[in-house]
C-alpha cells in the first residue's frame, strides 16, 4: 500500500528519488491532525544575505539564477496563503483546488495526482500532508521556498502510516495580489 503511493509520489509530484517508502506507525499523530498544516517559516535555510542567489535544477522547477532578498511579510503571508491552499487540496484529494495554487500544473503530474488521490479514495485512506518551510527569497514577481514535507494517512482502522519525509524546493511566481506554485522539486543538497 504504501510502496504505491511512494511510486506515485517519487515520479515528480511531491516526494524525491532518495525518499524510499518506509511504513511505521506514527508516535507524533500526524495522521488526521488538521492543525499540522503549513509550518511558515522556520530557520531553515533562511538567507544570510540580501545579495543570496536563488538556484534551482530540480528537473520540475524550472532553472534560474537571480539577485534574492528575503520576502517581506506581506509575501510572507501571500505565499504562506498558497501552500496551505496547496496543502489542503491534497488533503482534500480535491485536484480542481490543487490546480488553483499551482495553475501551471502539466497534464502528467495532474494525472499522477488523480491516482493518487483515487487511491486514497478507494482504500479510504485519509491523508495528512504537512510542509515546514524556511523564510521564501523573492526576486522580482519569483520566489523559491525550501521546505520540508512530510506525508502521513490513517487507514479503514484508524492506523497512522508514514511516507519517509522529503526536502523540496517550491518556485512560486507572484500572480497580481497573491502568489502561484509554478513548480516544485526535490531540492539541491550543497
């Protein structure tokens, strides 16, 4: 049950290649806790300087390289917005509310959360994803989030499973008043 998710999952949605499937039962309750949403903004990575450069090749974020300054805390607030949008349309299975945060996403990865989300459905399992996220860097109308993801469902019987948590990098581009996920991939070790 859980090597399939993880299979889904690896292939480019959420989880990395290294992340390899581990089922156990969760100590900390994740599973069904509604309050372990999105954890904004932690020391995690968080710019040292004003001048940082924003890098990123992960193959489904796409590559740029720019002068970055720690978002402000209207943008703060405006990305933290998003991924809990982001967030609890996984948790929802509800992939028309996963398009609205992420816009741009291609018709592989749509059709890659489908299946997951079906077979959520299907073996009534019930999800609990959670980011926790460093302070974004913004340049210009882009922005880079470094976060780390966890991945916990409760079963039929209420048992908490786990997916091995995962370090990724989230591209958002600002659209109007209010910030959109244009990719998201595992992110780079330095």
């Amino acid at each position: 049950m859980i090597c399939r998710i993880a299979s889904v999952l690896m292939s480019g949605i959420l989880l990395t290649a290294a992340a390899v499937a581990q089922e156990a039962s969760s100590t900390a309750s994740q599973c069904g806790s509604s309050s372990s949403s999105v954890a904004l903004f932690t020391d995690m990575q968080a710019p040292a300087r004003s001048d940082q450069h924003i890098v990123t090749s992960a193959a489904s974020v796409p590559m740029l390289t720019m002068t970055a300054r720690s978002a402000s805390s209207n943008d703060i607030n405006l990305i933290g917005n998003t991924l809990q949008g982001y967030r609890s349309a996984f948790n929802g299975s509800n992939l028309v509310a996963v398009k609205q945060a992420w816009p741009s996403v291609d018709s592989k990865r749509q059709a890659k959360f489908k299946e997951v989300f079906e077979f959520f459905h299907k073996d009534s399992l019930t999800p609990n994803l959670a980011l926790r996220c460093a302070v974004p860097t913004v340049a210009g109308n882009q922005a880079n989030v470094n976060c780390f993801q966890t991945l916990a469902y409760s079963d039929k019987k209420g048992k908490c499973h786990q997916v091995q948590p995962a370090e990724i990098s989230i591209h958002m581009e600002r659209a109007s008043e209010s910030w959109v996920i244009e990719g998201m991939g595992a992110r780079e070790q330095k």
